[in-house]
C-alpha cells in the first residue's frame, strides 16, 4: 500500500512517466526525492524537488520533453542531465551514470549506464541511493544498499567502499557532515578512517562548492554535530583551518575553557528569524551564523588581550576582522556578504563597554557603525551569551533590552 504522502508527488509526475514508458524509457525518483518520501517528515508538494534518472540518453530525453515541457535547458547535457520547466515546476532528468574524478582533476569523468543500480552505487550515502520507478504499473522501490534501513536507524555509510565514494566526488566528504547534522546520523567508523585518510583530496574541489556545501551545514537548525564531525576528522583543517584552531584557546575574559565550545554553542544560539521573539525585524540569518562562526576567530592570535595588558577589545575585534576578511575571500564569498560578516565581526565586542555607562552619543555612534546591520548585530550579541551562570545570563539579556529601549 502506497503511504497517503507519496499520492501528490506521484500524481504529479504521472504524466511524464507515461511519456517515458511510451517511448520504451523507465524513468525513476531518486537520490534526496525518495530520502524524503521515506523519511515520514511532512512534505510541502510545492517545495519538493523532482530529481530523476532514467536509461534514456540525453537526446531522448529531450525528445521525450519536447511538446511537454514550457522550457527546456541543455547546460548539463554533456553530464547527463537535461531541465524542464512546466506549470512553474522544475525538473531535473538524468541519464543514469557513472562518474568518477581524475587523481589531479576538478572536473568529474561520466560515463552512462543502462542500469540504475549502477547509477546508485555512485550515489554519495546509501539513504541517498534509493530510486523509485514511476513507469512500472505500481511504484517500485529499488534499494541494493539497504538505504532504508539505514535512514530508519540513522546510520550513514557510502554505497560502495568509502574510499571509492570520496575518490569519486571528495566533497562528499563534507556533505557527511550536513547529513550527520541534519539526520542527527553516526558516521561507521570506516567511513570516519575515510575522512581522516583522504581529507587532503578535498583540495581538488572548488572554493565555490566547498563554499555552498559549508553554508548548508551552517544553516541547519543544529549544526554542531556536523561541524565537530569535519573538526574531529581533520576535514575543517582543509578549508577553513581557524576553526579548529580555537580547540581549547582559554578566553581570560568571559572565563571560556575552549573557544571552539563557545563558538558552536552562539552559532546554534543564532536560530531562524521564524523563532525570534514577536516584534524583531527579519535578519540576514545565514550572515549572522558566519558571524557567529567566525566572531572570536582571532582570540588565538591574541593570548591575553585583557584590558590593561596591552591588548584592547578594538585590538583583539581588528585581527578577527581581518582573518575572517581572508578566509571568506579564499572560499570565493561574494563581496557583500564578506564586507557584511566582517564588519559584524569587528563590532561584535563594542557591546560589552556599554556597563561602563555609555551617552546618548555613544549610543548613537553604535547605531551608526552598525549602519544597516544593527538588527544582526544585536542578535549576535545576544547570541553571544552562552555562560551558565542564570544570574548572569539575566543581567547580560536586561543589558541590551536596555540599549535596544535606548536606540528605539
């Protein structure tokens, strides 16, 4: 018996199918699709993504779109895959495939396959590597790795051996990280010795896919597993090396025994506009949480900055304000969101002089500064209190109502 869930989805693709298993092709759901049938959550039908593979090649493919589709795009012919447009949905069609990356090379070698077990043995995790065919006479489940069992158990393992999978594609490295995150998932431990082995392949992959990779494990409502994950293995070393490197830096301020500790508890502090109290305006919430990521990354470059050593707020805020400004740079962000987060960052501390009793001036010149990220920088500093201590976690929350009263 087909799950009520699955009805919309597979009323909605009918017609396509029909148009495949008329032209002798078998056309199937797959990949993150089926993972979220599967999986029991509610789904949005607007929202859903319609992946597909089938045996026909590209040519076909388009033969079978033409009088269909309202649009058609060819950009990922040459890997298989051909886009439609119809009644404001997206599809993505894929020839089922091999692909595997060169030792030295960024660019994947595909190879097409008639077999869509082939096709899933090359997917990056077995919860990933389950089809649907839609052109049988009922849907069928094609599953040859056990990948709902492991959805069930939230297990995450590679099709084929690890060292395979991360050969094929290394930032499937990266992406086991989000997916321990977001399935809140336990890696086998061959696939962790993976990581730990290969993480230098990641360096074969581009900024930019390294980049959008690492935003969705940063924007998921709770990332901290997947970034210990990418700490632990050594993989964050490869791409964004700062984070690691506050592991067990002592904060003689705030009394913090490890930096990284305190940095993923205010990453995690920083939640989706959605749950902030009524009456806030929306913020830039993925800039917040880079901020957030990044907002004491230069404490280990400036052991003992209290104030009366030599080191300054201004001092210790102006060296995380320029590493941050140097890797954002090196994993190609755009400039606005580099400009964005780094200003964010050499504010981030300004809040914590205002108990020395600041003027309206003062407060007007934070107004100022923050310019159009006051909002984000407000939630950052809020975000920023992670002591266990209630009483003064109380004082610190009454202290910026106070200054937000003020501002207003």
């Amino acid at each position: 018996m087909i799950p009520a869930r699955f009805q919309p989805v597979l009323v909605e693709v009918a017609p396509l199918a029909r148009r495949f298993a008329d032209g002798g092709f078998r056309l199937y759901l797959v990949g993150g699709s089926v993972r979220d049938l599967l999986s029991g959550d509610d789904i949005d039908p607007a929202e859903f993504d319609f992946d597909l593979t089938t045996d026909a090649r590209p040519d076909d493919i388009k033969r079978v779109l033409k009088g269909w589709g309202e649009a058609i795009w060819t950009q990922g012919e040459r890997f298989g895959t051909i886009g439609a447009r119809r009644e404001g949905r997206t599809y993505e069609i894929t020839t089922h495939r091999a692909e595997a990356y060169n030792d030295d090379s960024r660019k994947p070698v595909v190879e097409f396959s008639d077999r869509v077990e082939a096709d899933l043995s090359r997917r990056d995790f077995t919860i990933n590597a389950m089809a649907l065919e839609v052109t049988s006479e009922s849907p069928v489940l094609v599953d040859p790795f056990g990948g709902a069992a492991d959805l069930i158990a939230r297990t995450l393992r590679t099709p084929l051996a690890p060292e395979v999978s991360f050969s094929d594609d290394p930032l499937r490295m990266l992406r086991a990280a989000r997916f321990i995150a977001r399935l809140n998932a336990t890696p086998v431990p061959e696939l962790v010795a993976a990581v730990k082995e290969m993480r230098g392949r990641l360096s074969i992959v581009s900024a930019e896919r390294i980049r959008d990779e690492f935003d969705k494990l940063l924007t998921l409502p709770q990332p901290t597993a997947g970034l210990w994950f990418a700490i632990d293995t050594g993989l964050a070393d490869e791409f964004i090396p700062e984070l690691p490197a506050m592991r067990l830096e002592q904060d003689p301020i705030h009394q913090h025994k490890d930096v990284l500790t305190h940095t993923l508890a205010v990453i995690e502090n920083v939640r989706p506009p959605a749950e902030q109290p009524e009456g806030r305006a929306p913020f830039d919430f993925r800039r917040t949480r880079l901020a957030a990521l990044f907002h004491d990354v230069g404490k280990p470059r400036t052991r003992g900055y209290q104030k009366g050593k030599g080191v300054t707020f201004h001092h210790h805020d102006a060296v995380g304000a320029r590493m941050t400004r140097k890797r954002m740079e090196a994993l190609r962000y755009g400039n606005d969101d580099v400009e964005a987060v780094t200003e964010l960052v050499a504010l981030h501390l300004r809040f914590h002089t205002y108990s020395m009793g600041w003027t309206d001036s003062a407060v007007r010149r934070y107004v100022r500064d923050a310019g159009p990220l006051l909002h984000e920088l407000n939630v950052l500093t809020r975000c920023d209190c992670t002591t266990r201590n209630a009483k003064k976690a109380v004082m610190l929350s009454r202290r910026m109502d106070d200054l937000e009263v003020r501002i207003d």
